[in-house]
C-alpha cells in the first residue's frame, strides 16, 4: 500500500523529527522502502517498496526509484531520473537531468520480460550527464564521466571520460571531474591538485 507523506515543515524542522530525512509533501514513498538519513527526496518523486536508499542523498523532482534498485550514500539524482530495477549506484554517484537508465536490451510492449531484467552498476563517484542513456547490463567505472547526451553500450573502465553516441573514450578524468594530462608511460596527472594516476588492469588508478 502506498504512503503518502504529507509534510508541511521546514526541511529544518523535519530533519530533527524521528525520521531525521526529508520528503516533500507530494512524493509518495512505498512502505517497505529503506531511506538513509538526512536523505532529501523532492517533490512528485516516487519511492517503490522494497528500494534502498543510502544516506545524505539527493532526489530531485520527478525521480522514479524502483523496488529492487540500491542506491548508495551521498548520492545527486537530478530531476525526471528513473532509477529501475536492478540498477545499483554506489557512493558518490551523480545522475544528471533526464539522463536514462534501461533495464532490457530487446523490449516489447506484449511480451513481459521482468524476469530478463539485466543488472546495471554505477560504481564509486561516477558522474553520469544530462540526457545520457545508460544502456542495461553494463558497468560504469570509479569516478568515470559520460559527457551530456551520450549512449552506453559497453562498460566504463574507472576514470574513463566517455562521451557521443555510441560512446567512446576520449581521455581520463581525474577524482575532482579535471580532465587529466598524459605524461607518458602509463602516467597521468590532474592540472588542478597534480596529483598521480597510474595505469592499471580496470583503467586508472590514483598514486598513493
């Protein structure tokens, strides 16, 4: 059964209540679902049972969350986002505007497929722009960075900046979202901190 939660605080007031997260008053939260605190959730956003939802997360309006999807802590979904089934986003995850997850590769409108939903990972910081279509199945890497309107198809290795349609790298991006500088021998660096990343096996890694 539904519920709706009708909140007339301030998202001040609210925060100090029990539940110690934010629902705006026309967003519908399932029982069953999970929600982490300080978590805000905006207006006609719709929460399905069974979701998880991390802490200090930000929902925008009109974000759709289905009951299998997992979502992580400190997670930015921009408006009209649907997180579907079997959609897991790790910490740190940006969802730009309107950008699209699919959970079938092949659909119909006369052939029910629920149990052929293919599982999509969005893993550590990863930034995901406005109007990109994530295409179901793949995973996106460790702070990867898929430019504004591009498509998918294929996994993401971690720090990968991927943009077009299909996408295809066209660099690395460093952990603060700076373009990095090739340095030659499996060296990068980002021109901001100038910190060190290194090629690994997944994509790259940050020198420690």
């Amino acid at each position: 059964m539904a519920v709706v939660w009708l909140c007339h605080l301030s998202i001040e007031d609210f925060m100090n209540t029990s539940t110690n997260f934010f629902v705006h008053a026309s967003a519908i939260v399932d029982q069953g679902a999970e929600i982490g605190a300080q978590t805000k959730i905006w207006h006609f956003v719709h929460v399905s049972s069974g979701a998880k939802i991390g802490l200090g997360c930000v929902l925008g309006q009109n974000v759709f969350v289905g009951g299998r999807a997992v979502i992580g802590n400190n997670v930015r979904i921009q408006n009209n986002v649907s997180v579907y089934d079997d959609v897991i986003l790790e910490d740190d995850v940006f969802c730009g505007p309107s950008m699209v997850f699919t959970n079938v590769l092949n659909p119909r409108s006369f052939i029910s497929r629920k149990n052929e939903y293919m599982k999509t990972i969005v893993r550590r910081g990863a930034s995901l722009g406005a109007n990109s279509t994530i295409v179901c199945g793949v995973t996106i890497g460790e702070y990867a960075f898929v430019g504004a309107g591009s498509v998918v198809t294929k996994d993401i290795p971690d720090y990968g900046l991927f943009y077009g349609n299909p996408a295809r790298q066209h660099g690395w991006m460093g952990k603060r979202g700076v373009r990095l500088v090739e340095k030659g021998q499996g060296i990068w660096q980002c021109p901001e901190t100038q910190e060190i990343y290194e090629m690994k096996e997944k994509g790259l890694r940050l020198r420690t």
